[in-house]
C-alpha cells in the first residue's frame, strides 16, 4: 500500500531561509535589521509559547463539516468527490451539496442509509497535509488517528482569525528582520509549526477575532489573545457528531418544543403515510385526526431529556399514542422516533399551504386576534406586548390595542400569494416598532390560531376571538360557568413588570359556592373569588384569601377570556393568567 503526501515546500523553504537568516543575525553587524518600537518578552512567542499553541489549535483544519461522508473529525475530503448514496451515484462540488446526501437519506423512513464512496480520494488531515486514499481499508486506517464522535480534541472551532494578519520575526535583540504575511489558517498553521526555540515573532496588534455567532472582537496583546481564545474555545456546539442533517434543528427539548407547536404533523409508519395528522397545542394538550377529521386520539404531551437523547412523551386515551419516544434524528419539518418497542415513527410537519387570497382575508377580517406569543431574534417579547389585539379591516388597516383600549396603535396589512406558494402578509405602522413591523410568512391558519414567521427573525402567534361566539353576550355568566368546570392554574404572572410565574405554580380549584381551594408552593389554600360587572361595563375579578400570597389576592379587570384561558390585569398593571386543567 502507497499512501502519498505534500504539503506547502515552497513556503517550508522560505520560512528555513528566514530561520537561518536569523540564526546568521546573531553574530553579524546590528545595522542590516530594522530597528522598530522593542516589545517586551511577554509579546513575543516562540515554538513552546502558550499563545503559540493556543493559535496553531485555532488554525487547525476543521474535519467535522463533511461527516456525512468520512465520519471523521480531523478529516477533510478534498472535493470534488464522487459517492453513491443508496444507488444513487451524484458528486459532491462544494459543502452545498452535503443535503443532497441527506435529501436521498431522508426518501424513505425504512431504508438503510449507505454511502460508497468512489475511490481514489484526496484526504486533507488537520495539519493540512493531504494524502492520497485507494480504498475504504486506508481510510479507515487514517481515521484511527481522529477522536471518535463527541469526543474532546484539539482543534478549536468556536472563533477564528481574521485574515489577513501580519508577524514580525526578531532576533535576540528585538530587532525586526522581516515580517510575514498570513492570509488563511493553512498558512498560519504552517508557519508556527515551523517556528524553533531560537526564532522569535510576535503579532502585530490590534488583531481580529471572529466568535461563532458571526460578532468581532479585538486584542491588543498578548494576553488578551490567549484571554480571548480561552474563553471562547467552549463557547458552541463544535458539531463534532457524524449527523449532517442536525444543524437543521437543534435536538434539544425546548427546539423540539417549539418546533412540534408549529403546523400540523402527518404520521408516518412502516407502511408509508398513515393518513393521521397531530396537533400539538400550546398548552401541551395534542389530538390526532384522521382523514376524514375525526379524532383518534387527544391527550397530554411534552419532551424531556434522559442522557443523550430528547423524548417525547405522550399521554391519550388511545394505546397507539402512549409512551415514550426517543428522537434519533430531527429536522425544521421531519422528527424520526423509535417507540418502547424500537418501531420507526417518522412524523413531517404539515403546514397549510392555502393560497386562496380572498378566503384567508375574509377569514382574517372576520374576527379580532389576541397576541398571545411573540419572538425577535430569540428573545421572547411575550411579556412586552401582553394583551394587545389585533383588529383587521377589510380597508388594508389594523387597530392594535390593549385588552383595555389603554394602548393604541393604528397601520396597514397587506396580504399576499407569493411565488414559492402560500401568503405572504406585511405589517407596518409608524407607531410601532420593527418587534411587530415586519414583512410575514404565514406558516399557520386554522380556526383559532394564525402564526406568521418574519422576515427578521421573528414569531407572531396570534389566537381568534369572534364577539359573535355563543355565549359571549354576557361575559359575567360566561366566566363564572368556564371557571367552575375545572381546575385552573397560573400559567403567566406578571408583578411589577417582571415575571415571576416559577415563583407561583398555584392551582386553583373555584367551586359554585364562591369558595376556592388551592394548592402549590408545598402549601394549602382556601378563600372567595367572584365575577361581578363594573362600572365602566367591563368584567371584574375578585379574589380574597387570608392566606394565600397577597401578591394574587386583588380587583383585576378581565381582559380576555374563552373555554381555556382567563386573563386579569389589576389597576397596577399586573397580569395574571390562567389555564383550564380538566382531567
């Protein structure tokens, strides 16, 4: 077996001539170098210099990015490369192409995945060598010098240099002799590991370091270099599995979470399409419908993490949608599970995709919509615009207010079909800010619920409330008849403006005689509540206690109500919100 290497020679041999030049240096006339400003010991660095191996572990190739086809950290295949992907022969021109390969994974949910790849290949190692590879038997014998999946190893992936930069090189009396060059993390590799014990060179400062998440940040020293690095080296997923397909989705609980409220879910088996489809509500509440949109199954679901793997759990009335279930593989639209029984279950999200523009005005129009979620650039805003509805006129114009009218805010809407299918709806009022303005996708309408996902990262979720719902003409009796069905829990609560709903996981039991029975927080509670019409005509709340947290027992004025939710805000402006909990 022949394995060939090259690396750089031509830029080996300048930097040995630099080497020797330095050497030289020592014993000749002090006039020929360039005198500069002396930097002290302490800016220098040499071969064993901790600021040294901090950079050479930074400009390390990074192998991790075409594990879809080596399974190799350290590894990187030199493309182009020619595989064959369950049959399927495509090559591979750029890291674009690495979802193809997932693309033909993804086909079938009972095929097993295979890759073969086309031999000879160029493999490029993590000190940038590259060797030339005839068989699966010799790339896997180089893969042995990699760490396996997960793993910890040396290369440092979470910040980078910005290029170019430049190094001086010394000699003994910290004169410059000359000055390199560096334009990418191969050449700077390649010229510290070339650096000796007698060769001193040092950075000229200020440089640029790039974090993971794409911000800059700039050193002066030395030691802000090796501050900087350390502190950065941990600081994101180095994505050092062998899933391509994970930066889809991160397979945490709560990316899960968010993903699985979104849209409907088809089911998918053995067998291809079930012809079942899954909600899964806000309120951890799910129901499966068949094609002809009668219930199969409703009950309770969540997602929880136990060692390495995220689950999800469900709770119904039906045995085939009982248990756990782990997630092997995740996407923005796909979840792969395995049952307790280690049965495949595929389920692909389904989002509406009605582009009858008419339709979904007119349903839009026809009622006001409560804002009961908002995201911007992953920052839940929620508790900022809590309360506000939207009302949406035929004329192009919205009002956005306060539950009680103490807000107002006045624009346009405008929806849209859009090339790629589906609506696009734009919103813009020059009283508000780019958190609700922007430019929408909507990627949810059904009965009760519209969510828009924004062109600058946000996520409007919006609920329906139609004034001509039955019973709604005397909220009074409306609300004391919902709150006496089942229990109640507080499912947000805003003091002061700050949230503090962890601090009071209380459930409320309210019975018919205007008594309540509470507990949580490790304690018992019992008191009055009533709904009485003030006033202004609007709906209050009354809730009385000697020894339930003062901090709940108030006057509140309710702002929104239906057959799930009850939202109170008091004469200071706090908020409290609570969830029917039926069993």
């Amino acid at each position: 077996m022949i394995i060939m290497k090259t690396s750089n020679n031509s830029k080996l041999l300048k930097f040995l001539a630099i080497s020797a030049f330095v050497l030289m240096s020592f014993f000749s006339c002090q006039k020929e170098a360039v005198d500069v400003s002396q930097p002290n010991n302490n800016q220098t660095f040499n071969v064993t210099s901790e600021v040294s191996k901090l950079m050479s572990r930074t400009a390390t190739n990074d192998g991790s990015a075409d594990n879809i086809i080596d399974q190799a950290n350290c590894l990187e295949v030199k493309l182009p490369v020619t595989v064959v992907v369950n049959n399927i022969e495509i090559t591979i021109n750029s890291e674009v192409d690495f979802g193809l390969i997932e693309d033909i994974y993804d086909q079938f949910a009972d095929d097993i995945d295979k890759l073969d790849i086309q031999y000879p290949i160029t493999i490029i190692s993590g000190d940038f060598t590259e060797t030339t590879i005839n068989s699966q038997a010799e790339l896997e014998e180089l893969i042995k010098s990699c760490v396996g999946e997960n793993e910890v190893d040396d290369d440092i992936e979470c910040i980078d240099f910005q290029y170019p930069i430049s190094i001086s090189i010394f000699n003994t009396s910290f004169d410059v002799i000359d000055t390199e060059t560096i334009n990418n993390d191969e050449e700077l590799y390649v010229f510290l590991e070339n650096l000796d014990d007698a060769t001193l060179a040092s950075l000229n400062f200020p440089v640029t370091m790039v974090l993971a998440d794409g911000s800059t940040v700039s050193v002066n020293n030395n030691e802000e270099l090796i501050s900087t690095i350390n502190q950065a080296k941990d600081s994101c997923d180095e994505d050092d599995d062998y899933d391509y397909n994970d930066d889809d989705l991160d397979c945490d609980v709560n990316s899960i979470k968010s993903n699985l409220k979104e849209c409907y879910w088809e089911i998918r088996n053995d067998n291809g399409t079930s012809g079942l489809k899954a909600m899964f509500n806000d309120d951890f509440t799910f129901s499966v419908k068949n094609p002809n949109g009668v219930e199969e199954a409703s009950g309770a679901w969540t997602v929880v993490q136990d060692g390495d793997y995220s689950y999800l759990k469900l709770e119904s009335n039906s045995q085939d949608f009982n248990g756990s279930f782990k997630v092997v593989e995740c996407g923005d639209d796909f979840l792969e599970m395995l049952d307790a029984s280690g049965q495949f279950v595929k389920i692909v999200k389904d989002c509406p995709d009605d582009t009858n523009l008419p339709a979904v005005k007119e349903f839009i129009i026809d009622c006001k919509w409560y804002m009961y979620y908002l995201k911007v650039d992953g920052n839940d805003l929620t508790a900022q615009y809590h309360d506000y509805h939207f009302d949406f006129k035929e004329d192009g114009t919205f009002i956005m207010t306060t539950g009680n009218d103490q807000d107002l805010h006045e624009g346009t809407w405008v929806a849209q079909e859009i090339a790629t299918g589906g609506v696009a709806i734009t919103l813009s009022s020059p009283t508000l800010t780019s958190d609700i303005n922007d430019y929408y996708l909507l990627a949810r309408l059904d009965d009760d619920k519209m969510v828009l996902q924004g062109e600058q990262n946000h996520t409007l979720k919006l609920e329906r409330v139609c004034e001509n719902d039955p019973g709604t003409a005397n909220q009074v009796e409306r609300v004391k008849n919902v709150m006496k069905e089942c229990s109640w829990s507080v499912y947000y609560f805003e003091l002061d403006g700050n949230d503090v709903t962890s601090q009071f996981e209380i459930y409320f039991g309210f019975n018919a005689d205007g008594t309540f029975n509470a507990e949580g927080n490790g304690a018992n509670y019992e008191g009055e509540w009533d709904v009485v019409e003030l006033n202004d005509g609007s709906t209050g709340f009354v809730i009385t206690s000697s020894n339930l947290p003062s901090e709940l027992t108030d006057e509140y004025v309710v702002t929104f109500d239906n057959n799930e939710k009850v939202h109170l805000v008091d004469a200071e402006q706090n908020t409290l919100k609570l969830i029917k909990q039926c069993n």
